[in-house]
C-alpha cells in the first residue's frame, strides 16, 4: 500500500483546482509539471504507480489527510474529475451508494419509485440499516414524499437522485 509520503514524493496537488501533477519524471508519459492521470472505462482520472493503478481522488484524499483505509472516496458532487478536496469525502459502500445521480433508465424520474404493474400502483424501495422497506401508493405524490422522507430519516447526501453531476443548495 502506497503511503502518504510517498504520494507527496510523487506529486503536487492543487487544492483549489482540485489537480494532481507530477513532482518528478515518472516515466515518458508521465513528465514533472504535467497534469498526472488519464481516464479509465468509468470517467475516473487514474495514474500507475510501481505498475499498479490508482484513481487519482483516492491519492489525493491520502496525500492531504493521510488515509483512507478501505472505505470509499465519494465526489459530493457527483463530477468524477472534480478532485478537490472540498468535493471529496470519506464514506463507507452504503453511504457512497446514498449520493447517487438519477439513473437514465429511471422512468418515473425520482430514485426508489417505479411503476408496479402488477399491483397498478407506485411502488416505493429504500434500502436503509441492512433493512429493505417497500410500499405500495395509489397516488404518486404521496409514493415521492415517502420516498424522500425515508431517504431524510436514513442519511441520504441532500444530492442523491440528481439528474446530473451538480450540487443542489
């Protein structure tokens, strides 16, 4: 496991920008002065360190506050590539998964409330303390306003179910 120092070794961050460059020549590709990192499949700036990759936001989590352990890194935001630190923060599985955007198959276009044919009804998910709630409404007004007050009751990010990667104040 690559340490806090070593990252400083390798590294200047820009806490402001939220941009991570090289400190040193690691390589042809990788030059001093240059933005470090490249894109990988899921949007996520990652670089290669000893020939083993890293996303760029864990990096910068360790570099300025000196761990991470096995939890998750989450963008408060949702924007992959915005890494300042102020973006960033340190939570577990369950709480990443509570700042999630609105996926572009969600039809009914409110997290955890979907059409349920066979009841012809809207039907309402939440996951929340290893537990599954789900219920059943007539009118969908009110299946949102469960919704929304089960995701205040459980720690939802005030962001989750955004249509895009923006923070609503």
């Amino acid at each position: 496991m690559i340490t806090q120092e070593e990252v400083k070794t390798l590294f200047n961050y820009d806490s402001e920008t939220g941009k991570l460059t090289n400190a040193c020549n690691r390589g042809c590709r990788a030059r001093k002065g240059e933005k470090a990192g490249f894109l990988n499949a899921q949007g996520y700036l990652c670089v290669k360190i000893e020939q083993k990759q890293y996303r760029v936001h864990r990096l910068i989590w360790l570099y300025v506050k000196g761990s991470f352990e096995d939890e998750v890194i989450d963008h408060i935001n949702g924007d992959t590539q915005d890494n300042r630190i102020e973006n960033l923060r340190c939570v577990s599985r369950s709480g990443n998964a509570k700042n999630q955007k609105l996926r572009a198959t969600n039809k009914s276009k409110v997290v955890g409330v979907h059409w349920h044919k066979a009841t012809s009804k809207w039907a309402v998910q939440v996951s929340f303390d290893g537990k599954r709630y789900v219920g059943t409404f007539d009118d969908f007004f009110e299946a949102v306003c469960v919704r929304k007050s089960l995701e205040l009751k459980s720690g939802y990010h005030k962001n989750h179910g955004r249509l895009e990667s923006v923070v609503y104040n």
